[in-house]
C-alpha cells in the first residue's frame, strides 16, 4: 500500500512549512532603507499582528518614504527620514521641521486641539538614543489620513537627521500605540 508514504510524505511537508501562515517579512523600498543608513537609525520590524508595507498616501501636506498597517491592531504606521546635512539649515533645525510638519497636518479648525509633550532628555536618550524630540496628538487633515487621530513622534540627533513616526488611529485607547511606541532608534 502507497497510503502510509504519501502520508508520511505530507507529514514531512508541512514540517518545514512556516508554523504562523499569517506572518509575513515586511518588504522594505531601497531609498528607505538608505534613509535609515544615512541618518543612523534602527528600524524595529513589528513581527507580530499582521504588519504589511503598504504604499505610503500620496498627499500634498506630508511626504512619507514608508508605512505599514496593522488591521489586527488598528493601526498605520508611517515613516519620514530626514538626513543630516550641513549645507541645508533645513535639516539641522529639528524645531523648524517639526513646526512645519504639524500645522501642514494637524486640522485647522477653531475647536481643534493639538497635544505636545516632550519627553525628559533621560527619557529621548534611553529609548531612543536622541537629543531632542517632541511628541504630539491631534486630529490630522482629512488629505492626509482618513484616521481620527494622529501620534506624531519626531526625533534628532545632532550629526545624523530627523525622523518622523506618524501613528494613524480610530481608538485613542488603543493599546498598540504604547507596543509600538519604539518604532525607531538612532544608532
């Protein structure tokens, strides 16, 4: 009998078949990727929950060079890289950058509020390795996400650039903005 071969045979398949069929590698464009090198930075790849790339929303209020989406967790994350250079005030003036990003994609109406923090220099240097950074939520243009609300996390480190983490959400209670809170970490 053939039976108790193509069993074992089937068997054996599936052994070196991937355990979590739903995980998948997270594929990443070459100019982010390049991004990441040039400012010094570290990506942290979310391995659980279903994250997928998808194509950042073209816009006209804030250019982003990668996202990933969470339906599991309710939850688009998107990425902006700004390398340090020294020849572009631009990109050494973190407080410029981070103003213009904010008023371009924060909501403009009377009733809107926007909430800042900014962590301790202990706290920007323990979990982020930077120098300077601001955290702030709001309520983003309709042009820019069709999400609620925003977490806008922006980080520097002198010598090396500005990064952006736009957290794009239904729920302010929802529990992956503090799993995925260190989404980046300078090097």
């Amino acid at each position: 009998m053939k039976t108790p071969h193509l069993v074992a045979f089937i068997a054996l398949a599936f052994s070196f078949w991937p355990s979590d069929l739903g995980a998948q590698k997270i594929s990443y464009p070459s100019q982010f990727q390049q991004l990441l090198t040039q400012a010094g930075l570290e990506f942290f790849e979310p391995l659980e929950a279903g994250y997928r790339d998808i194509e950042p929303l073209k816009n006209d209020f804030q250019h982003c060079q990668f996202a990933i989406r969470s339906r599991k967790e309710g939850l688009q994350i998107r990425y902006f890289i700004l390398p340090w250079n020294d020849d572009d005030p631009t990109t050494t003036n973190p407080h410029l950058v981070t103003f213009r990003a904010i008023t371009s994609i924060a909501i403009n109406e009377d009733e809107a509020v926007i909430s800042a923090i900014q962590p301790t220099k202990e706290t920007l240097l323990k979990d982020f390795n930077a120098d300077w950074g601001m955290i702030y939520f709001f309520q983003p243009k309709p042009g820019f996400s069709d999400k609620p609300s925003c977490r806008m996390v922006a980080l520097c480190k002198e010598g090396q650039g500005t990064a952006f983490i736009f957290y794009l959400f239904d729920d302010p209670a929802n529990e992956a903005l503090d799993t995925r809170y260190l989404a980046l970490r300078f090097l």
